[in-house]
C-alpha cells in the first residue's frame, strides 16, 4: 500500500474512519472559534447604533465604521490563504485569533471616530483572516460521507455567537454608561481561547504529507486512530480505500484559472461577493433601519434576536441535507428564496402597511434562507480546490465576499437615501437572485467525493 504514497495512504485512512467523537471535538473546537467570529461581527451592528446617539455619526460614518472591519477582514482573507498553505493551518488559525482579540479590548478605548476606524481595522485582519482557516481545515478531518453533515454543523455556531452578541448588546449598551465599550471588552475573550486550539486542535495530516513531513503525518493519523477505536471501529483500509483518492498535480495559484478549475474560481468569486454583499447589505443596517422606523433601541435589538433564532433550524436542515441531496441543488434552492423572501420583507420594511409582528415574521423567513445560503457555502467551497491550494482558494473566494460585504453598508447607506428602504433592500435581493445564477450555471457537485 506504501506505493501508493503517504499523501494517498493518509487520506484514505481518514476518509473511511467512522464518525466518531474524535471529529464531534474537533467540531466544538472550530464551532466555538467560529461562534466568536459571529460575536463580533454582529456586536459591531448593534454598536453602531450605539454609536449614532452616542457620538451622533452621520449615516455615511456608519457605513465607514462597518465597512473598515469588512475592509481589514479583506486584507486577512487575501493574506491568511497563501499563508496556510505553506506555514499551516492551525498556526495562522492562532495568529488570527491572537490579532483579533487583542485589537477588540483596543477598540474598548477608542478615543474618537478615527482611532476606532484603525482598530476596527485591525480587528478585521484578525477575523477576516481566521474563517478561511477554519472551514479548510475543518473538512480536511472529516470522511467523506459525513463531511456535509459536519461542516455544516459547525454553521449553528455562527448563529450562536450572533446571538450572544445580540443579548449582551440588547442587556449591556442601553442600560450601562459607555456599554458599548464593555461589548468590545468582551470581544477579546478569544484571546484565552488560544491555549484550547494549541492543545487539543491537531495540524492537518493531509497538509503534512504534501509538504513531505510523512512522519509527522502518519504519527498524527495513528493518534486519530487510536482514539476513534476507544468508541468506534476502525475498519483496515483496502486497495479500494486507495484508489477512491484523487490526487491532483503540482498546485499553485495559477491553478485557480487553469482550465480545470476557472469556472469554479468564477462561481465561487461571484457567489461569496454576492452571497456576502446580500447578507451585510440587510443584517448591518437592520437595527438603525428598525430604529428609523420609530422602534426604541432596546425594541430593535429585540426584533434581531429574534430573527436570527431563524439562523438554527435551516442550518441544522441542511448540514444534514446537504450529503444527502447535494450541496449544488440546496445552495440555488435557499439562494432562489433568500432573494424572495428579501424583497418581500424590504416591502414590508419599507411602506410599514403590515404590524411589526408581521414585519418580524417576513424578517424571521429571510433569516432561514440566508442561513442556508451560508451552511452550505462553507462547505462547499473547501472541497473545489485540491489541498496544495485548498485554503488559498477558500480565502482568494473570501477576499471577495469582504469586498462585498465591504461596499454593502456603503451602498446600501447611500441607497437608503436615493431610493429609500425598499429600493435599498431590492438591491440585496438581486445579489441572492444573480449568485444563485451563477452556482446553477457553474457550479458542480462534491457530495460524497474524497478531498483531493
């Protein structure tokens, strides 16, 4: 079987592992580091409404102040990819972590607008850079069969630290003296996070053998194996195990435009700038949208909560539904729907004809489909690119959903004036609608493949 070579031999050992409780911690190590990225990107939401009364910005210094984290989160994407793939994940998985922690409690004592654009910045790198890490890394763990189901749970953590952050701004900004300065506090509890990934998150075997650290690899996969066979199992791998691998050639960032793999690198751009730019487009202007339309503070805060407990069930629905249906045809499915149901609760939001139960409602169902969107997405796109490149692809992918999300608040902000709430929120609608084009037209499925 050695003639296969340890790249082959190590991913095929992984991929016919039984799920165990081995992969549910790893699970819980990466949901948790993902759940603090939601944290933070939903607090900044809720602080800059804060932020509005507070230091009286102008709806055109909101969208600088969202978009300069997005902007940093640009940045980290593009570098932290490149950066995996030839230092390692788990290693640019603690830097990012480090940088966006300690930038947060940074932000906690801004001085004025501008420093806190510079450590929202900072903040952004940090963060930005961590998600592509985590999703890569994630599914280079899992086996095949159960990777959608897996991946797709690690999403319910975004949903969770979403929500965190919606309660504590909910208790904590309007009912403390400067609380928006204790939020950013606690965004740097990450920080001790740090010392659980160093000790219990392994680097990824697949990663080792094809940087021809085979003994590092190997020992690593034996250590798996040995603790999946305290709960599960092991079944020996066989020549079949062997042969199911694809091994793809000499990678680099070329190969994205290669003729293998540029309708993959167009779909995947267009659907992460898209899907990303629809997402902060709606959700970073919620709150102020909803104070605008003569909603306290405190009331506001209490409708997003609400609305993305929607976040849970369709993720849980689809990381279970995406190994058996497929990743392609449930991604155009909830992508169809987020941009209807959008444009519906734009309407609502917009002309205020119905009670705000029903404007919750409407709010409540675009949430459900948006979080589909994006359980699938983050699977999905970690498993398009080979290993020699996979992270770079991820992050190349995410580099411009931070464009995306970047411009969102901008040209939503400046929208809202021209052509008012429900030309802004059509606006979001049409990005769900032409991503959703473009997964149909260019995109193919990876239910059931081995990683290559």
């Amino acid at each position: 079987m050695n003639n296969f070579g340890t790249p082959v031999t190590v991913a095929a050992k992984l991929d016919r592992l039984p799920l165990s409780r081995f992969h549910y911690k790893l699970l819980t190590i990466n949901g948790f580091a993902w759940a603090f990225d939601a944290f933070d990107v939903g607090l900044i939401t809720f602080i800059a409404t804060a932020l509005i009364q507070a230091w009286h910005l102008s709806p055109a210094q909101v969208g600088v102040l969202l978009s300069s984290g997005l902007f940093g989160m640009m940045a980290g994407a593009f570098i932290s990819g490149p950066a995996a793939d030839r230092f390692g994940r788990k290693a640019v998985f603690q830097w990012t972590m480090l940088i966006f922690s300690v930038a947060s409690l940074a932000c906690a004592l801004a001085w004025d607008f501008t420093s806190l654009i510079c450590f929202r910045f900072l903040v952004g790198l940090g963060l930005g850079g961590e998600t592509p890490v985590v999703t890569a890394l994630m599914g280079e763990f899992i086996p095949k069969g159960d990777r959608g189901k897996v991946q797709g749970l690690i999403n319910t953590f975004w949903a969770v630290g979403w929500l965190v952050a919606a309660a504590l701004s909910y208790f904590i900004i309007p009912g403390v003296q400067e609380g928006w300065r204790w939020a950013f506090v606690a965004g740097a509890v990450p920080a001790l996070y740090i010392w659980i990934v160093r000790r219990h998150l392994p680097e990824s075997p697949r990663w080792l053998a094809l940087q021809g650290r085979d003994k590092e690899a190997l020992e690593i996969v034996e250590q798996i194996e040995t603790e999946v066979a305290k709960t599960n199992t092991v079944p020996p791998v066989t020549e079949a195990d062997m042969a199911a691998v694809s091994i793809a050639g000499k990678s680099s960032l070329g190969t994205l435009f290669s003729q293998r793999y540029w309708q993959t690198t167009v779909m995947l751009w267009a659907l992460w700038f898209l899907g990303m730019f629809g997402y902060y487009g709606l959700f970073a202007w919620l709150p102020s949208l909803l104070v605008k339309a003569g909603h306290s503070m405190v009331k506001s805060f209490l409708y997003v909560v609400i609305m993305q407990f929607a976040y849970i069930p369709n993720q849980i629905l689809c990381a279970y539904g995406m190994d058996k249906y497929g990743r392609k045809r449930l991604l155009t499915v909830n992508l169809l729907f987020a941009g209807i149901a959008t444009v519906l609760f734009g309407w609502a939001l917009g002309y205020g004809a119905l009670e705000i139960g029903q404007v919750v409602l409407l709010g409540v169902i675009t949430s459900f489909f948006v979080s589909g969107v994006w359980g699938i997405t983050y699977t999905y796109t970690p498993e398009l690119y080979p290993t020699g490149i996979r992270v770079t692809g991820t992050s190349m992918a995410a580099t411009c959903s931070r464009l995306g999300s970047m411009l969102a608040p901008l040209v939503i902000g400046y929208a809202l004036t021209a052509v008012g709430v429900t030309g802004a929120i059509a606006i979001v609608a049409g990005a769900f609608i032409i991503a959703c084009l473009a997964v149909a037209i260019l995109g193919r499925e990876t239910r059931g493949q081995s990683l290559q």
